[in-house]
C-alpha cells in the first residue's frame, strides 16, 4: 500500500494524468482486439488505468532528477553588466531570460517580464503599450533603462533547485512560485543549469515514450 | 447518506464490454464439452453402482469460468480448487450441525463459504454453489461426509483443471492459467 505522499500531488501530474486520459469508448475498443472474454467492466479497467497511470507519474517524477533534464548551457550575466548589453545578449541568443551571475553562484534572474514591469513603474505593461507610448508623444520609455545595470533590475532572490531534486519537487516549485523556469544548483551553490516547465513536460512525455 | 446520492448510485456508470468473437465462442463451447464429459462420463460410466459421485451442479458454473472466461481471477487454478474444497467442507459442516434448520444450514453454508474464501484469496462463484449442494443434497451426497469435499469437489475440480489446462492452450488467442497458486 502506497502511503498518500507518493501520490502526485502537483498540478502538473495531474495535468499529465489528465491529456493521456482514456475513454470508456478506448477500452471497450481495445477490448474488442484482445480474444477472449475479459472480466472486468470497461468503466472499471479505465478508473484502475487512472490510478496506475497517476502512480506511474509520480514514479517517473521521482525518479528523474534535475539535472537529467536541465539546459546545462545557460546563458548567464554579470551584476554589472548594462541592460543594454543584458537586452543585446537576450535578442541574439533567442530567450526570454537570463541567470545573473556573481562568481559563479547565481544571483538573480532577468525576464522580459521583468523589463515590462520596470517600464510600466511595478506595473506589468504590455508589449504594445510600450511600442505605443513610444509613438506617442511621452518619448521612449526605454531610454532610462541604458544607465542601469543588471543587478539592478533582476528579480532575486533566485527560486532554484539542487541538481539531484527529483522533479516532482521541480514541479511543485514552478507551481509554488508561479514561475516558468528554476536555476538548477550544484552542491556547492553553483549555477549548474537552468530548466524550464517546457523541459519537465518533455523530459517526462519523452521518457514515457521511451517506455 | 441522502436518499438522492443512494438512488443516483442505481444509475449505470459504464457499458457492457464488446461480444468475443466466433471463433473464442468456439474454444468456449470445445472446451465445456470435453471438461463436463470427463467428469461426467467418470460419474455415469466408471462410479455407477458405487457410492461415490462425480458430477456436481457446481460444475456447470466451474464450466463457464473455466472454459469462457479464462482470463478471470476467479477462474485460475487456485480459485477454482481451494474454492470448491473450501467451500465443499464448509457445506458438509453446516449440514452436520444444523440440519435440524435446513434453512439456517443453507444460508450459513453459503454465505460461511464467500467469506472464507474471500480470506483465502481464492473466491471461485461456483464454491458458493458447492457448499449449498452439500446442504441440499441427495441423500448420497449426505452419506459422503467430508469426503465430498475431495470426492467429487476436489477432485472434479482437478479433472475439470485438466481439461482447461490442456485444451484452452490449443487455441493461439488463448493463454491458462494467469497463475497457478
């Protein structure tokens, strides 16, 4: 018998154990292509599929750790770096965010999230608020952010995860912070990596496909 | 409970699975044919004359898991002996005891054999079936005493095994037992 904390527990396994969810139409199908009589209901097999599926979930979120599914080539900051630059290496790599970094031990995180809430004065503006307070007469509200540095703007402290946190803890930290990505950490509080909730659900439907 | 959330458990929940094919209705059929014969044939041929029985109603039941719906829990091999041995004791004791109230003996019998082989992780439908006819009799089966749990319970039952045993593993789409203990 299972104790109740190996349960998932997190929105995102029962999200999982919900988009793989099978009808009673499945089962009565699937049925029809196993020869012989089963002794079991088709509402009853699906219930026991979902336990076992839930259960199968909360395994493979255990098991799998951080570091087996992180980006280990982070794109990272210094405190001192100008926002311009920050801004710079954001557009030519292609990410909405970047690991600030204090000799080697991360320090904070800048997303563009956090660019639109310093525009909009603590507020979270949009995109095209901003474009259209540019074309309007108030000047570019870009401009003041050219003297400011990166420690200056970056969200801190960094919400990060050991490298051998198994996922399930991942997850429940993206849930508990309402955030998209975690810095991943090694023993010694170094940056490791970087993980996003898009490489938790591929790592665990990748995995399950390899299974 | 509310009245409403009881009547509302009365709604169906699911479908009736699909219909197996003609060819497993077949096997179902070949099977329940050649497993009944053994069993009866050893009754009508071999033990007439004799105080011993061979075919009991509970069979038929033993038939219809064993040869039609082999992939049951309840119709593996230690369901289908412990149920009938179990089950074949628990009916001759009830009958010894309380035949004085036949009605008594055969709801005890009965319902003394689900729960006993519940425990022992061997519930088999047709036991319940075995423990009543110890009860119900005829008067040969009386005279049996606890021998009618090994003969014919037991050992019908194993006749009956044989038989499932051998021809349900002729058919390609078919696999028994799931396990044997």
């Amino acid at each position: 018998m299972k104790e109740p904390e190996d349960q998932p527990k997190n929105d995102l396994c029962r999200g999982l154990a919900q988009l793989l969810e099978i009808t009673d139409d499945d089962v009565v199908t699937a049925m029809r292509d196993l020869p012989g009589y089963l002794d079991i209901t088709p509402g009853d097999f699906r219930e026991l599929y979902e336990h076992a599926y839930a259960y199968a979930v909360s395994r493979l979120t255990h098991n799998l750790h951080a570091s087996q599914v992180m980006v280990r080539d982070v794109v990272s900051v210094g405190p001192a770096t100008p926002l311009t630059e920050v801004a710079e290496t954001m557009a030519r790599a292609a990410i909405s965010g970047v690991v600030v970094v204090d000799e080697g031990r991360p320090v904070g995180v800048i997303s563009e999230r956090d660019f639109l809430s310093r525009l909009g004065g603590g507020r979270q503006v949009s995109f095209m608020e901003i474009i259209a307070g540019c074309l309007g007469s108030k000047g570019c509200a870009v401009v003041p952010l050219k003297e400011e540095r990166a420690e200056e703007l970056m969200s801190s402290p960094v919400v990060s995860v050991g490298e051998r946190e198994p996922l399930c803890v991942v997850a429940d930290r993206f849930h508990d912070h309402k955030i998209n990505r975690v810095v991943v950490v090694d023993d010694g509080g170094r940056l490791a990596g970087i993980l996003t909730r898009h490489d938790l659900v591929r790592a665990i439907f990748g995995t399950v496909e390899a299974i | 409970m509310r009245l409403s959330d009881y009547l509302a458990k009365m709604r169906p929940t699911t479908t009736c699975p699909p219909r197996v094919s003609m060819v497993e209705i077949g096997w179902s059929w070949l099977g329940a044919f050649l497993g009944i014969a053994a069993v009866a044939f050893a009754n009508y041929r071999i033990l007439a004359g004799t105080d011993y029985v061979m075919v009991i109603g509970s069979f038929g039941a033993s038939a219809v898991l064993l040869y039609g719906a082999i992939k049951s829990p309840l119709a593996q091999p230690r369901n289908l002996i412990g149920g009938h041995v179990v089950s074949g004791v628990i009916g001759v004791a009830c009958y010894q005891l309380l035949h004085p109230w036949m009605w008594v003996a055969c709801a005890v019998a009965v319902a003394t054999a689900i729960a006993v082989m519940h425990a022992l992780r061997c519930l088999h439908p047709p036991g319940g079936a075995t423990a009543l006819i110890a009860v119900i009799g005829s008067g040969k089966i009386h005279a049996l005493g606890y021998l009618y749990a090994l003969i014919p319970a037991g050992l019908g039952a194993v006749v009956m095994l044989f038989v499932a045993v051998t021809v349900n593993n002729l058919a390609s789409t078919r696999r028994y037992p799931e396990y044997w203990w």
